[in-house]
C-alpha cells in the first residue's frame, strides 16, 4: 500500500497545492472558475477525444461490466434515498444525497490519475463509468428533481436532459472520437501534437481546479455529509466490486478499474447542480471537501486492494 500511495501522493499534492493557493487568496475564486471552465471545455474535452479517437467501441463498451457498475451504482443511490426518505426529506433533496452518494469525479480526477496508476487499457473503462455516470445517473437527477416540482410537464423534462446531455463538453468529446476511430483513419500528427499538448494541461489544470474550489466549500452539516461520504467512498467501491465480480463478473482488469474509480471522492459537478436548483448546497459542498479529504486513503487503499 505505501507504494501505491507514494504514486497518488503527487496527484492529491497538486489538489493541496490548488487549495493553498485559494485559501491564501492568491488564487481567486474569479481565477478558479476560469481555470475550471479551460479543463473543462478544452483540455479534459482534448484528453477525451485523442483517448476515445484511438479506441473502438468494443474497447469501450464491456456489456458484463457495464451491468456490473450500473447495478453497484443504482445499489448505493437506491440506499442514500431510502435513508433520506426516512429522515422525511423530499425528492428532490433526497436525490441530491444519491448523487452525493454514488457519482465520484471521474471526469477531473479519475481520468488523469487512473490512467496513469493503472495504465493507459484502463481509459476505455473508464470512459464507459463516466459515461454511464453523465448519460444515465446525471439524468435521473435532473428527472427526479424537476418532475416532482411539476415544472413543464414531461416533454420539458426530457429536453432539459437532452440538452444537458447536448452541451456537455465530455459526451460531446467522446461521441466525436469514436465518430473519428469509425472510420479508420488516423489523427494527422499535427493534429495529435496538438491534442496531446492541449490534453496534457488537464492533469494539473483539473487537480489544480478542484483544490481551489475546496478553499470555498463549507464544513456544514458533517454528520449528513459523514454519511454522504462513508456511501461514496466504502458503499459504492464496496457494491460495484460485488457487482463485477459475482453478480455480473467481468474481465478482473477492468473490474479493478470500475472498482477504482466507484472509490473517487463526490463530483464536483454535483455541487454546480445543487446551487443551480437551489437543493441543499452546503451538504453537498460539505460532502465534497470531506470525501475528497478521506479519498487521500481510501482511493489508495482500494487501488491497492484491487493492483494485489
């Protein structure tokens, strides 16, 4: 396990870098989104595209593995919006907590440090939980929350989730590149010069990115998001591993990578969501900077697990 650790200690040193930076105001919260949006719309959206242009559909899509993490992820999002209907809160809070419970970030965080601590055959599993996570569970949220406030019936339910889905940078990155690997041509050099180069920044850009916003997340409600993160972070590795290794068992490889990435600490594009339907913000800000704190361990840990 020390290791391991030694290998992820440089990939969280950046995140404690970010949230130095932001904390002592040198890094504005002005600065963070800024930076935040170039990883997201262009040096993560590179990444994607070179990875996904140089693999095909078979390499991507595992049917055994993707049941395997569909079902370990409904498993735990099913159990934090049991508990949160029995603590009496309404849907669309309840569902902010699945959320919390069950989408790591894989997006800033999984894809630059798991590719290079599992090597880079892990990316294809790895764009398939993140696509799943975007296309299937970022979905259900938006239906959860905004068809029990009744607003514009179904047919704007479904647009609103369409569009999400349209103007998503990562989907968008995705579908493209494979669109390119179809058609058996190769990217020209200097296009993939360019890719590279431009995929390169979001390794730093995106840890970077993600300590800087922690410097503004708030500690509130701890037991809410202690329980929030102890789903995140032991429930859901827990429930996909018994889902890719009994329930629907999948190549060990890429069993160990969905495991690895079901580890990840709760997304931060769970937090933008929050504020933007106005839904319980500070746990979910409270359950970011906690999970990604613990996550320092627990994703060294389950990568140990699953390397032995």
């Amino acid at each position: 396990m020390l290791e391991i650790l030694l290998k992820t200690l440089p990939f969280f040193a950046l995140i404690g870098l970010g949230y130095g930076a932001a904390r002592t105001r040198f890094f504005p919260e002005e600065a963070t989104a800024y930076l935040t949006k170039f990883v997201f719309y262009f040096a993560l959206s590179a990444m994607l595209f070179r990875f996904s242009a140089t693999l095909s559909i078979d390499q991507i899509f595992d049917p055994q593995l993707a049941m395997a993490y569909l079902w370990g992820t409904a498993f735990v999002y099913g159990i934090a919006m049991l508990v949160a209907f029995l603590r009496g809160l309404d849907t669309p809070t309840a569902a902010i907590e699945s959320q919390c419970a069950a989408i790591g970030n894989t997006g800033f965080l999984g894809v630059p440090m798991l590719a290079v601590l599992l090597g880079q055959q892990a990316v294809g599993p790895i764009i398939l939980v993140l696509s799943i996570d975007l296309i299937v569970f970022s979905s259900a949220l938006v239906i959860l929350v905004t068809g029990s406030r009744g607003t514009g019936g179904m047919g704007a339910v479904l647009r609103t989730v369409l569009l999400g889905l349209v103007k998503n940078p990562m989907i968008v990155a995705i579908v493209l590149g494979l669109a390119f690997a179809s058609t058996g041509l190769h990217l020209p050099a200097p296009a993939s010069d360019f890719l590279t180069i431009l995929g390169n920044a979001a390794t730093p850009g995106a840890l970077f990115a993600i300590g800087a916003s922690l410097a503004s997340k708030s500690a509130e409600r701890l037991q809410v998001a202690g329980w929030l993160s102890f789903c995140k972070l032991v429930l859901h590795p827990g429930l996909v591993a018994l889902g890719a290794l009994v329930v629907f068992p999948a190549d060990p490889y890429k069993a160990s990578v969905a495991i690895s990435a079901a580890a990840l600490p709760v997304a931060g594009n769970v937090f933008i969501l929050a504020q933007h339907y106005g839904v319980a913000p500070q746990r979910v800000s409270a359950s970011i900077l906690i999970s990604t704190t613990l996550s320092i361990l627990t994703v060294t840990g389950v990568i140990a697990l699953v390397s032995a």
